[in-house]
C-alpha cells in the first residue's frame, strides 16, 4: 500500500506545476477512491493530460523512493524518510 507522505509529496509535484486547487481535490479524491498500486495515477497525466497512467515500479533506491510511470515515463523521487 502506498503511504499518504506519498501522497503529499505527488501534491507537491502538482501545486509546482501551478496546479489549480480544483484539480488538486480532484486528484486527491481520485487517489481516495482508487484502489492502491499499481493503479495509482501519475498525478501529471491525470491531472492535465485526462489520462490515467498506472504505477509501474515502485522500488526504494538510495534513501528515495522512485515512482514510475511506464506509459508516460514519468518519474517521481520521493524521498524514503
């Protein structure tokens, strides 16, 4: 299950994407009623591209967690602590 820091830490990613707060509580509502990965959204292409992009790793690497999209190669590193 992916933690709620996570969470915050994709928010982050959005609101410096000059996200409006709409499409911010639209995100967390989304990521409320989805099930947990792998078919957590990547915040971007949910968020502006209307497209949903499923997890496709999630492995701790050097203190950061990197969060991957595959079929739209995003990636979020995020922080393990």
């Amino acid at each position: 299950m992916i933690e709620p820091q996570i969470l915050a830490a994709l928010l982050g990613y959005l609101e410096h994407r000059n996200a409006t707060q709409e499409q911010v509580r639209k995100y967390i509502r989304y990521w409320r009623s989805s099930p947990r990965d792998p078919s957590v959204p990547c915040p971007i292409c949910y968020t502006f591209r209307g497209r949903h992009s499923g997890l496709a790793a999630l492995h701790e690497k050097d203190g950061y967690m990197p969060l991957v999209w595959h079929s739209c190669n995003e990636t979020f590193n995020i922080s393990a602590q």
